[in-house]
C-alpha cells in the first residue's frame, strides 16, 4: 500500500483536491469525506491509465513540510 498526499482546498460551494507529486488526479466533492473517497478512486484509476500508456510511475514521494513566517 502506498500513501498519497493530497491538498483538499475549499472551493466556495463544494470542495476540490488534487496529489502532490503525481500530476493530473484531481477531484471535486460536497464534503471533505467525499474528496477523500474520490480521491481513493481516482489515484488506482490514473496509475492504471498510466502503466496502460507506458508511463513510469512516481518512484519516490515528495516531502511535504511547513514553514512560519512573520505576517
């Protein structure tokens, strides 16, 4: 099992989200727990299309940290 991480943003009326490092797997939903459950589908379903096309798939994650910043 590989762990994805993906950045869920308010969207006004709905929600949207997309994978940090694996560009092109984006979705939508009405609540957080439906772009998580998207999510679930989409990325199986962009890795397929990916093999089926010869693509190579990421091999390594990115790191994902914060910084403070004075405001």
């Amino acid at each position: 099992m590989t762990e994805y991480t993906i950045v869920i943003e308010d969207a006004g009326s709905n929600f949207s989200a997309y994978v940090i490092g694996l560009d092109g797997v984006v979705t939508t939903g009405h609540t957080i727990e439906e772009v998580v459950e998207n999510m679930r589908e989409a990325i199986p379903f962009h890795l397929e299309g990916m093999k089926l096309h010869g693509d190579a798939l990421p091999e390594a994650l990115p790191i994902v940290t914060t910084v403070q910043v004075s405001s």
